[in-house]
C-alpha cells in the first residue's frame, strides 16, 4: 500500500532541519511523543556529510485493531532506520527509510527528501506499507497505514516545537 506524506517547516532551511534531525536529543523527543514505553537512539554522521539515524521503540498495541493484536501482543518494538545522503549544494539532501516492527512481517521502506519551500523546508514522505502475512496481509497494511500518518504528524509537530526552542 502506497503512502505519501510531509512535513513542512516554514521560515527553516534545510541545513538547519537536518541538524535537528541528526540531534539524538530531538530524536529522543520524537520517541517520547510518539508513545513509546522506552525507546533507544543511534544517531552517526559520517565523514562524507551522510547520516544513519536509527531509533528502536517499544510501542503498546493497544491502539491497532484486535486482529492485528493478537499477531503481536501487549507491545510491539519498531525500528526506524533513516539513511541520509550527503547534501547538495543548497543544503538539500534525499535519503531512505525503513520501519519494521520486529518479529513481525511488516514493514514500511520509502524516500525522505529535506527540499528547499521558498523560505521554508519541505520534508516530503513516500513509501510503501507490505504486510506478508497470507490472507490477511492487505487488511494489516490498510490497518498500518494510519499509524505511519499519525507518526509524520507527531514527528512534524515535535519538529515545529523543538525550532521554536532551539532558536
């Protein structure tokens, strides 16, 4: 299943939303607004200007639909693994991302892009829920898909909040 998402930070440039991004501080704020139970983050730049952001959560279930549930029990431990490229010239980067719920066959893969928005950043989202569960896998993903929603708009508001303390 296709999902396509942004974020937009306005009056914010690329260069400065990156660093937010590869700030473990904000990612351990973004875990915590999201509900995890606990949570760790690994966050390491690279010489080339490139980053790796994974954070691990455990997330309660008690959210997803009963027969997604009995799949995975009380909680459920995500994985979220953002590869940056390098940026352009402009401050502008692209990179993937990968969510997977460990011991569990779903997974979410797709394109993170930092784009220049007139005086702003655009932080566009797009991927693909797949769910290889037999017979039920398309009702899991129409079940996940909006959990991946509500998590862009957790991280976009953590984001906003975190500029607006950080100035």
């Amino acid at each position: 299943m296709r999902v396509s998402a942004e974020i937009r930070y306005d009056d914010v440039d690329p260069v400065r939303v990156f660093a937010m991004i590869v700030d473990p501080a904000f990612q351990e704020a973004k875990c915590a607004a999201t509900g995890s139970v606990e949570h760790e983050v690994d966050v390491s730049v690279h010489d080339n200007g490139g980053a790796t952001v994974i954070s691990r959560r455990t997330m309660p279930t008690h959210h997803v639909p009963d027969f997604v549930r009995s799949f995975l029990g009380p909680t459920l431990q995500l994985i979220e693994t953002q590869e940056w490229h390098p940026a352009a010239g402009d401050g502008t980067r692209t990179g993937t991302i990968t969510v997977q719920i460990h011991g569990a066959p779903v997974r979410f893969t797709g394109s993170v892009a930092l784009a220049g928005a007139g005086r702003g950043t655009l932080q566009p989202i797009e991927g693909e829920i797949k769910a290889s569960v037999p017979l039920v896998g398309g009702r899991i993903e129409k079940a996940a898909e909006p959990a991946v929603l509500a998590a862009v708009r957790v991280e976009q508001r953590t984001g906003l909040a975190w500029l607006a303390e950080h100035d």
